[in-house]
C-alpha cells in the first residue's frame, strides 16, 4: 500500500479536521478527543457536505451542513439517516500521521 505523510497530529485540529487532495481525491483527516484520527471521503453522502469541516465527538463526525452523523468506524451515516462514505487507513507513529490510498473495504 502506498502511505502519504501527512505531519505532526497537533496539525490536524483535536475535534474537527483538515483535507487533504490526493490521487484518490479529498480525503478529510479528522481527530477526535482522544488524539485518535480516521479518514474518509471529504464528502457527506446526503448533500456532499465538506466533512472535514465537521466537529468529531468521540467516533463520529457531524456534517457541517445538515449535521448527519457519519460512524468513522463504519463508515456509515447513523439512524434514522441512510448512506456511507469511503474509508481509509491512517496510522500515527511517533506523532507523525500517515495516510493510506487504498480504500477500508466496507
């Protein structure tokens, strides 16, 4: 798998997020409360909403434009809401976050 360094964690904002453009398109990178981060497409399966510009409680974020909640574990937009978004690996060593460009299967 091909990883993209991304920098320090502390670049990425605790509770919210940033994107990133790469071959596979946007990717938001977000962080939550417990400095853990995942990515997924940086769009919201309602209305395309920038979900790096979500706040993220816990493993979820919280698309800005009409707050659907999306499981950054899943991948999937939480009750009563229907749809999912594309998930990829991140892992973070020695406070240095690395973006995986293969999609988590579903």
């Amino acid at each position: 798998m091909e990883w993209l360094a991304l920098g320090n964690i502390a670049e990425i904002p605790a509770l919210g997020g940033r994107y990133v453009d790469t071959p596979k398109g946007q990717i938001a990178v977000l962080r939550n409360e417990n400095d853990e981060v995942f990515a997924v497409r940086n769009r919201c399966p309602h209305r395309g909403g920038p979900l790096a510009e979500g706040f993220v409680s816990g493993k979820t974020v919280f698309c800005p434009l009409h707050n659907w909640q999306i499981d950054l574990e899943k991948g999937e937009a939480m009750a009563p809401d229907h749809g999912c978004v594309q998930r990829f690996p991140v892992r973070v060593e020695d406070q240095q976050v690395w973006l995986g460009l293969e999609e988590v299967a579903p």
